[in-house]
C-alpha cells in the first residue's frame, strides 16, 4: 500500500476472493451449485429429519446424511460430528482446494442455530433419564465456534475464530466484517462465511409465528404465503488483491462494498417504508463508490413472507428501478446464518457464467411490488457488479456489492 501525502491516509486495500466453497440443498460444490441455479431447480423436500406432523410446513431444503458422510474428510469415523461440523469440513475442503496457499489469519463465521440439535438431544436424553449423566460431547459440541474450530483442526489451520450471530443477516456481516478487516489492511488474508443446520427447534419455532408456509416458497409472488426453512454452508477466502496477484492466486471476484443499518421497527417485521434496507444498500454503495445504475443484479433476502418482501421489494424498487432480481431462497428454503454466505456464493457463480439466477415458483406478480423478478428460469446477462442482501429479525440488515474480477 502506499501512503497518501495529501489525505494524511493510507489508501484501503481492495480485497479479491480467491477461492470459495458451498454446499446446500443445490449441491456440494461450485459445479453442482451452478448446475442446479442453471436448471432452476427445486430443491425443497418433505421434512425427513424429525416429526413434523403436528406443524403447518412439511417442507424444508436439506442435505442428506449420506452425501454428508461420504465427502473426503467425514468418513465413518466422524459420525459422531454435528452436521453443521461436517458441512463445515465439506466447504473448507472445497476452499483450500482451489488455493492450498491460502493461510487465513483470522476466521469469521455467522451462524442462528450453531449446534442446538445437540441441545435438543441432550435434553430428550436427560428427560428420559432422569438424574443421569450424559454425552459430555453434546455439552462440548454445542457452542456455535465448535463446528468452525472442527474444521481448522482438520485442515491445520490455527486463526482465531470470531462468530457473528445476528439473526438472518448473519452470514453476510460475518462476510462484511472480514471486508472490513482485509480492507483495512489489518489482515491479508481472512477466510469468512456461514453455516446453519437444520434444528428441530428452529423449524418448529418459525412455524409457530405462522411465518412459514405449507405452499411452495414464492418470493415476491402476490400470492406468498411465508417461508420454508434450508441448511447448508459456505466460505470464502479474502484477500488483500496485490497480495493475491503477488502470489499468482486465482481471483474470483472482488467485494467492493458493504452495508449495515438497524430499523427498530419490530421484532419480527421490517419497517413497511423499507427505509431499513435501503440504508444499508445505500451504504453498500457509498463504500464501494458505486451508483445504484452500476448494479446489474440483486440477489434478494426474498424470505416469501409478507412484510419482509413487500419491505425490501419497496427498497429495490425506489433505490434501483429495474434491475433484475431474484430470491434464490425459492429453490433452498433459508438457511438463516448460513444464507448470506450461500448466497454470496451463488453470486460469485453468477458472476463467473454471466447469467441471473432465477426465482422460481413465481406465478402471479404483485402489483404493489414494481420489480423485474427473473421469473422460474436462469437468463444469460452480462454482469459486472451484483448485490447481495440479508435482512433479519429486530430489523437487522445486511448488505455486500460483488464485482467481476477487474484490472
């Protein structure tokens, strides 16, 4: 970096993702990822992890146990681990085999759920009996750094550890803040992301709000009904560019911007004027010194609830007019802390293949909602810079700009 004279200031650093790892409901992998986005498909699924006869939804996007199980490094011997452990291990494998010389100083995480499903085993386990003791492991495991801490140790990776848990936008502040740290040339190399398993817990209490549907997902449709609960997990590796390009590592994309904001309007809904999210866009931009007009697609938070869609639809539409968009949520349910990081992801693929991910199930627009949705099919697009939007309970929001690699 070289030091301003003028300013008095050091320049920020431009930070590249030089490698990335996913798995979902869509696939594990980049390749299965892009390949299921190209295909529009739906990846929602009955329920099989646990009883759920007795609540509205019956739906979710799950991973099954057995793909889990049968990646490199979660073998038999493993069986033990949370699956967001495993997740965990399956997205760093990916990540570390793109660039082997990638050696983070720091890791930042944003998870919801961390390893409640141990909590809820525990539990039974203690109800049934009575004054016993128990699988110290379920005790130890469930700490939401445990399956990110997992994952270091079986790659030999030291860094410290931060976990962000705020609520839905989870994954996209974890991603943000590691922006933060690598733009600001305190680190130069910091590997981010997110994960969520799917906990009886959580599915239950979001079925108890009424907040999910037992209809097809159907982001920004007049006729959506709420949300349907996914899991899965995603890294990212950022790093300082000229560091990067030094090294000859391979650049993906670059993060140019981020944007954080706070509404208060409500536990649960969003403010209806949408002023919420379109701070935190707005900050997006003003960090990457972008205008809106530069944006080439959104990739909403689109939960198909309400509130939240007609919030953030009111948002895009006032602040970009009519970029495409699309809520890719229709195709994996939401993965709560997990999904900022997911998607992120399916950005950088967008990016890559220069197409828009679709929003599916979508039938009927909402004339309240003024939006050019990428409706039920992918489309080939020339994009340069997208965005990536996570919006959460308590009216906390999330915002990251992607750019095509650039000289």
């Amino acid at each position: 970096m070289i030091f301003n004279e003028l300013s008095g200031k050091t320049p920020a650093s431009r930070v590249a993702v030089v490698a990335a790892g996913v798995i979902s409901p869509l696939g594990i992998g980049l390749n299965e990822t892009l390949t299921s986005l190209r295909g529009s498909k739906d990846c929602i699924s009955p329920v099989a992890r646990f009883d759920v006869e007795k609540c509205r939804c019956k739906t979710a996007g799950q991973i099954s146990d057995q793909r889990l199980l049968g990646q490199p490094r979660n073998g038999r011997k493993n069986e033990r681990l949370h699956r967001a452990t495993r997740m965990m291990i399956a997205v760093f494998e990916e990540a570390f085999g793109q660039d082997p010389g990638f050696t983070p100083q720091l890791t930042v995480v944003g998870t919801t759920s961390g390893g409640m499903s141990f909590g809820e085993d525990y539990y039974r386990a203690l109800h049934r009996h009575r004054g016993l003791r128990h699988s110290p492991g379920w005790i130890a495991n469930y700490p939401p750094q445990k399956p990110v801490i997992h994952a270091q140790h079986a790659f030999g990776i030291s860094a410290p550890c931060q976990v962000i848990a705020n609520a839905c936008a989870s994954g996209t502040n974890a991603i943000g803040h590691a922006f933060e740290c690598v733009r600001s040339g305190k680190y130069q190399q910091v590997l981010t992301g997110g994960y969520d398993a799917l906990s009886e817990l959580v599915f239950v209490g979001f079925d108890s709000l009424q907040a999910a549907t037992p209809e097809k997902c159907r982001p920004f449709d007049r006729d959506r009904s709420g949300m349907v609960l996914g899991e899965g997990a995603a890294v990212l590796a950022l790093e300082n560019l000229e560091s990067a390009r030094a090294r000859r590592a391979c650049v993906l994309a670059e993060i140019i911007g981020y944007g954080i904001s706070t509404d208060n309007h409500h536990l649960t809904q969003p403010d209806p004027s949408g002023s919420g999210p379109r701070r935190a866009m707005e900050q997006a931009l003003q960090s990457a010194n972008r205008s809106a007009e530069e944006v080439d697609y959104i990739n909403a938070h689109g939960t198909a609830t309400t509130f939240n869609d007609a919030a953030e639809g009111k948002a895009i539409a006032e602040l970009f007019g009519k970029v495409p968009v699309s809520s890719t949520k229709s195709m994996i349910g939401h993965s709560l802390g997990a999904a900022g990081a997911i998607e992120a992801v399916i950005c950088l693929a967008a990016l890559k293949a220069q197409f828009l991910p679709p929003n599916i199930n979508f039938r009927n627009p909402d004339p309240d909602l003024d939006l050019n949705i990428v409706a039920n099919t992918a489309r080939d697009a020339r994009i340069d810079i997208v965005l990536s939007n996570s919006f959460g309970f308590g009216g906390t929001n999330a915002s990251i700009l992607i750019q095509k690699v650039a000289a």
